[in-house]
C-alpha cells in the first residue's frame, strides 16, 4: 500500500509502502512480532518501520479488532474494548508512518485471517490492498518473466505431488505403514533450506546445480506440501474404501479398474483441494530457490525480494500483489475444478 507525505511537512509528495503481514496461527509468527518489536531501531535505521500504533503484544491485533468491532464481531475479540473507532486507530497509524523517516513500514497479526469470514470488515483491507494496484502498470519486465516461471514451477511441483501423494494414500488406506508415514513428513521434520542444501552439495560433484535451480525448487516444493495433501487424501480414501470395497471386490473390481472408476472419483474434491494448496505453496515459496538460482533465473517471490533489495518498493509492492493474485487464482481453479461434475 502506498501512502503520499511530504517530508518534514515540505517538498512535493512522495510515496511509502506499508507492508501487511497475515500471519497464520501456531506457525511461528509470534516469534517474528517479538523479533520485529524488539529490533525496531535497527530495523528503522535499516528502512523499514515496525510501528508502535495499533500494537499490543508486539503484534498489531488492536487494527483488526477494530475493524471487527466495526463490523459487528463479538466472537474471538479477547476482551477488546478500545473506545477508539477504525478510522481512528488506522489513521494513527498512517500519520505515524508519514512522520517515520523510514520508506516502508511493516505491522503484522494473525487477526487479519479472519477477514474473510466477515465481508463489511474484509471491505476495508481490500481498499488498502487496491491502493498496490498503480504499481502493476510500473512493474518491470523481469517481474512478469519471474511470474511465468513461478507457474510452470508451481504446475510441476503440482504434477509431482499429485504423483507422490495418490499412491502413499492409497497404501496407508488399508493399514498405516511406518517408512510411509516416515516419509509423508519429511516436510514438516526438515526446513526446504536444509534440503535444498543437502541436494547442492550432493549434485555439485555430478552436474551443475544452478541448471537444476528449477526441477530441485519443483520437487522440494512438492515434498514440503506432501504432509497436506496426506492429511487431506487418507480420510477420504478409507471412507471410501470402507463404504464401497466389498460391493466392487463382490463384482470383481479390484486392482486399476477399482482405483479408476470409484477410487479417483471419489477423491476427486480432496486431490483439487489438495493441488490447489500445493500450488499455492509453491507460488509463495522463497527456499531453495534462493540457494540455486543463477542472477538470471528468478521466481516471482525472489524477484520480488530483489526490487525490495534495490529498494523499488512500489514494484515490489506490485509484485507482491500479482503474487497473491496469481496464488489464489491457482488455489481456485484446482478446489473448484476439483468440486465440479462431483457423483454424489
């Protein structure tokens, strides 16, 4: 989001990016906001402001409160009675934010995700979002080049999750084998870095790794969203198996003509929703793709790092926003894709 001022109340007006963290619950996002909260100096004297408005507990949960307040929430408001209206506590934070000397500024809280369940407070952060929209038509070259490359990337991590995860649901269907539960999570035991450190030291002997920058960050990407799509792939495919296995074994279906004409059909809302957050996952995914690829290989998230690095925060601020757009395009075709011509 960008914001016009004028330093020290004189000059022609200038712009400011204020990024918006959404964070996710019991991810680690609090360690963050204490990290940020506690560095703010150094972060200021670095560019980026991490403001005290609107902040409690080294997050900025009061913005959304009172968005929520505003929009007629009583639930999961944590005692929340600020007299203070959202106008009031945002614009706090905007004039905060053009008095910094700081170019951009950072607030961050795991409240904002519920903005989507509630329409007349989520209206107010898709105006703030819409003010990123001028940045697209200034966007470089580079960046819609990143964004080609992050969606071939993203289908391929798509493809080879969906080839790792059907067979691995279907063997845990029957009965939980431990090397597959071993390997189901892989994702959630190691960090993406780790791995994509294993894999530059190992190829390093035999080929060159930054020609590998792509199908290494393809398949990482899929071995990180593994655990998901387990988790959302099993429950169906025993209650499937449970509901229709003996009827199809009595008719003499078993083995492919099982797994194509019931098996697959009926998971077919749970392998969208499972491709879709694969794909979403791997469109934001700034890992090892760090590690591998050459100056002129980028994805868009590592595009967007090195506009931010250059301090072009207005294309990063754009980029940022065809990214989140991009995600969430490829999120929605796969669930709905998933979810049509469903057999009841």
């Amino acid at each position: 989001m960008k914001l016009p001022l004028r330093a020290g109340g004189k000059g022609a007006p200038r712009k400011k990016v204020l990024w918006l963290h959404i964070g996710h619950y019991k991810t680690g996002t609090t360690a963050l906001q204490v990290f940020l909260a506690q560095n703010r100096k150094a972060l200021l004297r670095a560019g980026l402001d991490y403001p005290e408005q609107g902040q409690a507990h080294s997050k900025h949960s009061l913005l959304a409160f009172a968005l929520y307040r505003a929009a007629g929430v009583e639930t999961l408001m944590h005692g929340y009675a600020r007299p203070e209206t959202p106008e009031e506590v945002w614009d706090a934070l905007f004039d905060a934010l053009r008095a910094s000397p700081a170019p951009a500024g950072l607030v961050s809280s795991e409240e904002f995700m519920r903005l989507g369940a509630h329409p007349a407070a989520a209206r107010r952060l898709a105006a703030i979002v819409a003010r990123g929209l001028p940045g697209l038509a200034e966007l470089p070259s580079g960046v819609w080049r990143a964004a080609g490359v992050s969606l071939a990337v993203s289908l391929a991590s798509t493809a080879l999750l969906l080839v790792l995860a059907l067979p691995m649901a279907a063997a845990l269907t029957r009965a939980r084998r431990g090397w597959i539960d071993l390997v189901g999570l892989l994702g959630l035991a190691t960090s993406p870095l780790v791995i994509g450190t294993g894999l530059f030291v190992i190829l390093n002997p035999v080929a060159d790794p930054f020609a590998l920058a792509l199908p290494v960050t393809a398949a990482v990407n899929a071995l990180m969203a593994l655990p998901f799509a387990l988790r959302i792939l099993v429950p169906a495919s025993r209650e499937t198996v449970n509901r229709h296995g003996r009827l199809a074994l009595s008719l003499g279906m078993q083995g492919a003509p099982f797994a194509r004409l019931v098996w697959l059909r009926r998971l077919r809302p749970q392998i969208g929703f499972a491709a879709g957050l694969g794909a979403a996952l791997s469109m934001g995914d700034l890992g090892v793709i760090a590690l591998f690829a050459a100056p002129d290989v980028a994805t868009l998230p590592l595009e967007m790092y090195r506009l931010m690095g250059a301090y072009r925060m207005e294309a990063a601020a754009g980029a940022a926003l065809l990214l989140l757009g991009l995600a969430m395009a490829l999120f929605w075709l796969f669930d709905r894709g998933g979810r049509m011509h469903v057999e009841p």
